[in-house]
C-alpha cells in the first residue's frame, strides 16, 4: 500500500514481528486473519476498530486482535505513525517479505 513500510523483524512457525511505518490518513480497511494479532504504537495515532468497538489509540497504546475478529485502522494527525505487530502463528502470507537469518 502506498505509505506504508512494512518490514518483518523475525519469524519462526510460531510467530512473526512486523515493523510498521504509516504515513497519516491511511486505512487499512475492514478485514480479518486466522491470526491473533498483538501490538503497540510507538509513535502516532488513529481510530482502531475491533469488532464492534472503535477507540482513538495514542503513543503507547497496546492492543490485541482476537484470530478471526474483523478490524479497522485508520491513521490521522500530522504524524507518521510507528507500529510493531506480532503475530501468532507465523503470517504465510507475509513469509516471502522475510530476509533469511544470517549464518556463521
């Protein structure tokens, strides 16, 4: 999506850590995944929607995404926002954005 960085920190089978940059105003829309989704703002902010409930998150809000529970965020402010999401299991579908670990 234009305006947006996403890069995969580290995976195994059992989980991923997913690095966001997100320029203001943009929308990841309405969707779900068979994954259960952890994370936190570390910069910026916008309206999360989890299920039926919709709440303004901030710098240092946390969150969790139950697996199969459709979701909605919609970036706003002046601030690009800084996110890290982890997931449970690993994400497939993100599996080929990975770099191979290094090797001694």
């Amino acid at each position: 999506m234009p305006g947006v960085l996403r890069r995969i920190v580290t995976h195994s089978s059992t989980g991923m850590m997913v690095y966001y940059k997100i320029e203001p105003n943009k929308v990841f829309a309405w969707h779900n995944h068979p994954h259960s989704q952890f994370g936190m703002f570390l910069q910026g902010g916008g309206i999360f929607k989890i299920g039926e409930k919709e709440w303004r998150v901030k710098e240092g809000d946390g969150y969790f995404i139950p697996p199969g529970v459709f979701h909605e965020l919609r970036t706003d402010g002046d601030k690009t926002c800084i996110v890290v999401d982890f997931f449970t299991p690993e994400r497939d579908d993100y599996a080929p954005e990975a770099l191979q670990p290094e090797t001694a």
